[in-house]
C-alpha cells in the first residue's frame, strides 16, 4: 500500500530535538563550540565509558558527537519518521561515509545514471580502487535494476527526484525488487524532494540522505549532510563517521537547525513558483523540452503523484538554438544569478554543459546524457512573479 501523503510537520521544524532544557534556558541552541568534553574524576570517565551515565546526552570528544549537531539530527530524524539520523561535513562526506560503512571489497553496488556527478564519480572511480564493483541502469528502469543486481550486491543507490532531469523513481518498485534479496540496502538521496515533499523510508527504503547545504540549511551559506534511518544503521554510520572524521562544525549545525525551522515555509513556495514557472516554460515557444515532474509531459509523473505532496524547486529546460542560445538566456537573467547550488532563498542558474561538466566533449556529454543547451534552474523564495518574469524576459535573448 501506497503510505499516505502526510503533511511534514513544521511543529517538528522548529522543536523536535529539544525535548531536553537547554542550559541557561535559552530559547535558541547554544553552540557547543568546543573540541573534547571534561569528566569530574577516573570514575566518572569509567561510568561514562562502561555505558553507565546517568546523563545520556553525555560526550566524550567532538568528532564523535556534539550537543548541537546532536539536537539537529534528532530534528532532521522527527522530519524523516526515522530512528535516528547522523550529521556530516558535506552530502558527499554523508555518501562516502555511507558507502564505506555498507561495503567491502568484493562486494557490488547497483546506482542509477541520472545523479549527482561525484556520487557517480565516487562509485566508478573510488570503490573500484577499493575492489567494489557497480552496475549502472538506466534513472527508474526497475526491471534494469532486477537485472542488475548479483548475489554479492549490497546496495542501491539513487536519487529522488534525480539530478538534473528530476526523475522520479518509483520507490515501490525498488524496495519490493530489493527485498528480494535479503542483503541489499537501498539509499536514496532525497535532497531535492526534501522531507516536506515526502519521506522515502516510509516506502521501505534503508537510509535517505539530504546534502543539507540545499534545502535544509536554506540560505546558501553552510555545507552539510545528513542520514537518517533505523537505528542499526545509524549507529553503524556514527561509528563510521567516528574514524573517518567527516563529522559537522557545530557552527554549521547550528545554521542548519536554524535553517530547519522555515523549511517548509520556503519549499511550499518554490513547489509553487516551479511549477508554475514550468507551465509558462512548457508553452514557450523558444524552448524545446521542459523537466519537471508535476507535469504531465515528465515521463515519471504519475510516480511523482503518488508518492509525492510537490515537485520541487528545480525546473530543467533545453532551450533551441543550442549551447550558444542556453548561455545568452542564462546571461539574460538579471534576478537568477550563475552559480552552483541549489535549494536556498536565492533563485539560482546554471548550465550543466559548462558548471558541472565542463571538461567533457559532445561526444561524452551525450554518453552521460546531458544536452549541451541544457539550463537547470533553482527558484528561490523571491516574488514567483518576478523569478518568472526574469526568466521569460531572458528568453527573449535565445
């Protein structure tokens, strides 16, 4: 059964991980801003060590845990319906690590084509130095995936709605072709649908992951990452995360939390600017194609209405004329500014002919599946009417 289309709970945005009082009663969290935690005497360090402390929120040293990296992943894990969720540098150092903590040489990974270039380049390149061999499928072939998968598989990687051609992936499907085969987790990388949007685990899948440098910090002005999951994997990924070192600044932490607490407030708008945005686009008649799963057009739309409550942030589109017409629409903008990123209050454009993938010829972009005139649009949390009166004046220039 299809789970329900549960609003996210912005009660939980705000105060979910503060059960607890906080010192000096302040209503915002303090920063833990130190390095390692003090213990009265050797038998407070032996109570602490044998798991006995009375105090559970007890730390011993920063890169394993802080109090204020801890209240954010208890936020982000009341968001995702999960167990427990684990606080990272980056959302790749929350892949890396994940991967790291799944696998072993000799062992297989099955990852979906549309996504995240460095998640593909981390699985083609660096597992493979390490002895992990991986499949790559076509974004949302299941019966790909069924095929793919090999009795030493261990995981599946993809994304939700993809990057940059926001496919969404029937998470059904997956998950009751996964289970299948008792060994095989499933990861997906939530970060465009955000929690607001919906909630991967409650379909079965193992670990949903958020770059939250996008949505969930919200401001473009803080890197960080995030899993969450049941708590046997979670407190796998803290042991990983332990040696590994890729644990989040409690500054950032901080500036997450903060960010937290207006994201559904700011997603509910872009869903609302972005399709509309997409509509306008779709009946222009300097572009070819629109990407955007709320409309009928997106070859995964009926996935994306069931199991999801918007589409996103994110419109793709490929304008005609080519490369040279994309540049001058993306010249054109005077609100969209060029940059990488996404998911923060400021509306964002880029090419990915030239931003992510500079470095491939025709030839190659094609084999990766990216159009040269390709342009990927954020909208950020401006007027909707002035995000898309700066878009259609800058086609003007196509």
């Amino acid at each position: 059964m299809t789970p329900t289309k549960k609003n996210a709970n912005s009660t939980d945005a705000v105060h979910a991980g503060t059960e607890s009082r906080r010192a000096h009663n302040t209503l915002a969290p303090s920063i833990a801003q130190t390095a390692t935690f003090t213990f009265e005497n050797t038998a407070d360090l032996v109570q602490y060590m044998r798991g006995e402390d009375s105090d559970p929120e007890r730390e011993e040293y920063g890169r394993y845990s802080n109090p204020t990296v801890r209240e954010l992943e208890k936020r982000l894990a009341a968001l995702e319906h999960a167990d427990d969720a684990v606080a990272f540098s980056s959302g790749m150092a929350a892949i890396t690590t994940a991967a790291f903590a799944l696998l072993k040489a000799g062992e297989h990974v099955v990852l979906f084509n549309d996504c995240y270039r460095r998640t593909r380049q981390f699985v083609r390149k660096t597992l493979s130095d390490f002895g992990v061999t991986h499949t790559t499928v076509p974004a949302g072939d299941i019966d790909a995936l069924a095929a793919a998968i090999r009795p030493e598989t261990r995981l599946v990687i993809t994304e939700s709605p993809t990057n940059p051609y926001l496919f969404c992936v029937d998470l059904e499907r997956v998950v009751a072709v996964t289970k299948a085969h008792r060994r095989v987790k499933v990861m997906i990388d939530s970060t465009f649908a955000t929690p607001v949007n919906y909630n991967p685990l409650r379909f079965g899948v193992d670990l949903v992951v958020h770059s939250a440098t996008k949505y969930l910090g919200g401001h473009n002005d803080v890197l960080g990452g995030l899993i969450a999951g049941p708590s046997h994997l979670t407190s796998l990924l803290h042991e990983t995360r332990g040696v590994l070192g890729a644990v989040l600044d409690p500054h950032a932490a901080f500036l997450i939390g903060r960010g937290l607490k207006t994201l559904n407030l700011r997603v509910r708008q872009q869903n609302d600017t972005a399709q509309r945005l997409a509509t306008y686009l779709e009946n222009h008649p300097k572009v070819e194609r629109v990407f955007y799963p709320q409309l009928e057009s997106h070859p995964s739309h009926e996935v994306c209405r069931s199991q999801m409550r918007g589409g996103g942030g994110v419109v793709s589109f490929i304008v005609k004329g080519g490369v040279d017409a994309a540049s001058r629409v993306v010249d054109g903008c005077k609100i969209a500014k060029i940059a990488a990123s996404l998911g923060g209050v400021e509306t964002l454009i880029e090419q990915p002919r030239y931003m992510s993938f500079f470095e491939l010829d025709d030839a190659q972009l094609a084999e990766v599946g990216i159009d040269p005139a390709l342009i990927r649009l954020s909208v950020g949390i401006e007027d909707a009417d002035d995000v898309i009166g700066d878009i259609l004046s800058a086609l003007e220039f196509a």
